[in-house]
C-alpha cells in the first residue's frame, strides 16, 4: 500500500498526463475528448489534494463537486472556479455514453475547447499550488 506522499504523487503525476492528453485532444480538434480529459485532470488532482489533507484514500467517485467539498478546498474556491467545476461535471459521465455523445458532441467547438482548457490549466494549476 501506498503512503501518504506516495498517493500525493501518484494522483498528481496521473492528473498532468490528463491534462497534457487534453491538450494533445484539443490540437487534434478531438473535442469531446478534450472535455473529457479536463474533468479526469481535475478529478485526479482534486484527489491528491483530498489525500493531502484527509490522510485516506480518496473515495471512488467522479462528481468534482463533492470531492471539493469532501476534502474541504470548496472553502477555498471563488465562484468562478465553482463555475468551472460545473462546466466541466457533465463532461465526465455524458462523453461515455452514447445517448449524451451525440449530445456533447454537437455543443463543443474549438472556441468552447480553448476555453475549457484554459480554465482547467488555472484551476489545475491553483489546486497543485496547495499540495
């Protein structure tokens, strides 16, 4: 089993090759990818922040919401990164399944991409600064 600074590690190196596949997504005008990759990113370094100051294991789940809340950063974020976390929510669970694919499909372009990605380098960016 992994300790503490090893779990830190782990989540936070899985996160950047996340968030280095989004970019590779987004060059590669892959747009529902990029989405996609921007939540896990977050996901992953909301994790690491959760082992930082839970000393456990993070839980089993996607919603970036409760994972802010369940490690206590929520406390922390401004409105605008709250926003981004309910902009990227759906983009976890709807890009896997074909009902929603379509869906997201057709509302992402390369405007709302670099966007997206660009507030996920921020908010990534401000979380890891706390670990």
């Amino acid at each position: 089993m992994m300790n503490i600074d090893e779990q830190i590690k782990y989540w936070t190196e899985i996160s950047e090759y996340d968030l280095s596949t989004a970019d590779i997504m987004f060059k590669n005008k892959k747009y529902l990818y990029v989405g996609f990759m921007c939540h896990q990113a977050i996901e992953k370094i909301l994790k690491a922040y959760f082992v930082l100051k839970i000393k456990e294991t993070p839980p089993y789940i996607h919603n970036l919401t409760k994972l802010s809340r369940l490690s206590g950063i929520d406390q922390d974020l401004s409105e605008e990164q709250k926003d981004i976390l309910d902009v990227l929510e759906p983009l976890n669970i709807e890009a896997r399944y074909p009902t929603y694919k379509d869906e997201i499909f057709k509302s992402l372009n390369e405007a709302k991409c670099r966007l997206i990605l660009t507030n996920t380098n921020e908010l990534f960016s401000w979380i890891k600064s706390r670990l």
